[in-house]
C-alpha cells in the first residue's frame, strides 16, 4: 500500500506546511483564494524576495499577482488541479517554484507554493504536492465557512451604515470593534454598478479582485441586484480623490481583462472624517452614477460627486422651474429656428461651452471651419437674444439645454 505522509492528524496549517517542507525538501507557503497568507514552513531559511514580501505583508504583493495574471500563472491555476510550474521573473523577486490549487468540488480555496531552489521537484514528489492539496481541503474550507459569516456580519452592519439605521456614533464605533475593523478616520462610498445581476460566480471573481489590490483598504463592502457598494478607509492617503479614481479604472480594467466583465459604471460620494456621513457618502455616489447616465457622454471621466460641478444641481433647477413654470425665451427661440431651417444652433452653443468657448476646439469637435462658427455664434446671439459676452445669460441657457438633454 502506498505511503501517504500527509494523513495524520495536524494540529494547526502552520504544522501541516512544515510537514510538506520536510517532504519535499523545499519552502512552502500556503495562501487562500484571495492570495491571502494562510501558513508557511519555518524551518527553511532559503527562500526569494516575493516570499519574505508575502510573509511580512500577509499577503502575495500586487505586483507578483498582476504578472501572474499576465504570464498565465493565475487563469492555469483556476482551471486545473494538477501542479503549475513557474519560471523565475526576476523582476518582482520570484524564484523557480511549483504551484498547486487547492480544490473542493468546482470551487478553488486556495493554493499551495513549493519554492524549487537548487533542486527540481522530481515526477513522484510533484505527486506528493497532489496529495498535500487533498490533505488540506477540509481545513481551507472550515475557514472559509468562519470567513463567511463574518462577512455576513460585516454586511448587515454596512446596510445598516447606508441607511441611517445607526445614528449614534458611539454605537457605530463599537459595532465596528466588534467585528475587528479598524473604523475609518476618512472615507467615502464607491458604487460600481454592472449591466446584469450580480451572481454567484462574479461576487466571488469580485471579492477576488478587492482582497488583492493594494491600492486602498476597502473595509466593507455588499452587493444589491447589480451595485457592488464599498466603503473605502482614505486614512493617510495623501491626494485620495485621484487614488479613488485610479482604483475606480483599475478595478474595472481587471475585472474586464481577467473575467470578461465589462459595461460597469462607478461614483464615488464625498470624503468624510465622521461616519454618521456614510449614508451621505453612499446618496452622492448613487446620484454620480444617476448623473452619467443622463449624460455619458459629458461625464465620461467624472467619478467624484465633488466634480460632478453644476451637474449635482440641474434636477433641483428642474424642479425650481416647474414649480414656477419658468421659461427660457432664447433656448424656445433657438429651438424653434433650428427646427425651421433644420440648423444646428443649439448643438453648436452647447458644445462652445463644452469646449470652454474656445473656437478651435469647438471648430474642430463640430467639424466646421472657425469662420462657420463665428458666423453660428453671431446668429444665435441674434436670434436667442443674448449678449455672448454676459456669462450669466451664457451659463442659464447652457443650464437649461443640459436639463431638456437629461430628460430625453
């Protein structure tokens, strides 16, 4: 009967590592799905940079997953149980090493590394690796049970967050201690909103790219139907609406070239220090995605409440007129010829100030020569009656194409 050295009983993930060392006579580091740390062998001074970086930090670095992903590593690893082998990049400090995923059913819990230095695992001991990842299946799967009802936990308590249900912020200080977070000192919600539901499967390939970007700390996060919500801890970053932005792009990019996943759109609310303004964090970052898809193309790359400008206000404005049935005589009037004479006078206004009334640019954007536009310009100030050269008449008729633009 074959030897199987991996079926006694072991204590803890940190024993079960330090037998698979011993057997292979390698350094080995167990990591879960998320590339999360989970034990490693102690025994074993030899090893590479990506390992200590992995040890120090808990966790694989961003770097080491982002090349992994793009040399095939990773997307093999998620689709076979048989070992991997991974040539040295020497440019992210990894060495010549073995992989293996650890499966239960159809579902990866994690992956075991074998560090191949000055030897090569031979056929019988890429065997033994085989074995070591069945061994190990039933405890990263009762791991993963306790890591999800804490993230049920951290779930209510978001909604709860999100809806104003905790108006103390006391209370809210002590929910998050107890749920072990470390409660944010700046924050803001980020909303990304996909074309269909949210099923099983992309929550788990979501859940994936948020444990292991290192970009920002997300410190809780929930779906509802097609919104994944996030609350993102901004402490010590020192220019956080541009490190949101660039976490917006850079999620949805992964999301795209690794899972296929694509059409998602995202807002963010204001930065705020106290968390009684979470729920006005998350009603800002719903109305920044409610506001680019009344205008897409206008607000193509304004994810921030903040910089949504006179946007935050054209629904208030609309109320405001028709509450007073207020009527803008030079947008009728322009209205009225373009549909006459089959013209382009509004068109051509609202991209003059899209262009920040430069000439050139809005030339350019209309595809008419300058002089066209002048004489456009020149009609419309005739015709709309309004002194182009008072922003205030400028701004109002501006205000109200956008508002009739938003309704269509």
């Amino acid at each position: 009967m074959e030897h199987d050295p991996f079926k006694a009983n072991f204590d803890s993930l940190e024993e079960f590592a330090d037998r698979i060392s011993e057997v292979l006579h390698c350094p080995i580091t167990i990591e879960d799905a998320n590339h999360r740390l989970i034990a490693y062998s102690t025994h074993d001074e030899r090893t590479d940079a990506a390992r200590v970086a992995t040890i120090i930090g808990r966790r694989v670095p961003e770097k080491v997953i982002n090349n992994l992903w793009k040399e095939g590593i990773i997307p093999a690893l998620l689709q076979t149980n048989q070992p991997v082998r991974v040539r040295t990049i020497d440019e992210i400090g990894l060495g010549d090493r073995v992989a293996i995923s650890i499966w239960k059913d159809e579902e990866v819990l994690g992956f075991i590394w074998a560090i191949e230095i000055n030897k090569r695992l031979s056929p019988d001991e890429l065997d033994l690796l085989k074995k070591a990842a069945e061994a190990v299946k039933n405890k990263l799967l009762q791991l993963q049970i306790r890591k999800y009802k804490k993230v049920e936990r951290s779930q209510e308590f978001l909604w709860k967050l999100l809806t104003g249900h905790i108006q103390s912020e006391k209370e809210m200080l002590e929910s998050f201690h107890q749920l072990q977070i470390t409660p944010p000192s700046s924050f803001s919600v980020t909303v990304f909103r996909f074309a269909e539901e949210i099923g099983e499967e992309a929550e788990k390939q979501i859940s994936y790219i948020l444990q292991t970007t290192q970009r920002l700390k997300v410190q809780l996060y929930t779906i509802d139907y097609n919104n994944l919500i996030l609350l993102v801890s901004l402490d010590s970053i020192p220019q956080p609406s541009e490190d949101l932005t660039s976490f917006v792009n850079s999620f949805s990019e992964k999301m795209k070239e690794r899972f296929g996943i694509r059409e998602i759109s995202a807002g963010f609310g204001n930065i705020y220090e106290a968390c009684l303004n979470i729920q006005n964090s998350y009603q800002e970052a719903l109305k920044v995605l409610t506001i680019k898809k009344m205008f897409p193309y206008e607000t193509t790359h304004i994810y921030s409440y903040h910089h949504l400008g006179i946007y935050q206000f054209l629904d208030v404005i609309l109320e405001k007129k028709k509450a007073d049935n207020i009527r803008n005589s030079s947008f009728e009037k322009l209205k009225i010829y373009d549909q006459k004479h089959h013209s382009d006078l509004v068109e051509s206004f609202e991209t003059f100030l899209d262009k920040d009334m430069n000439i050139n640019e809005t030339a350019k954007a209309l595809n008419v020569h300058v002089n066209t536009l002048s004489y456009r310009l020149k009609r419309i100030s005739e015709i709309g009656d309004i002194n182009l050269k008072d922003y205030n008449q400028k701004i109002m008729l501006y205000i109200d194409i956008k508002i009739e633009k938003g309704q269509l």
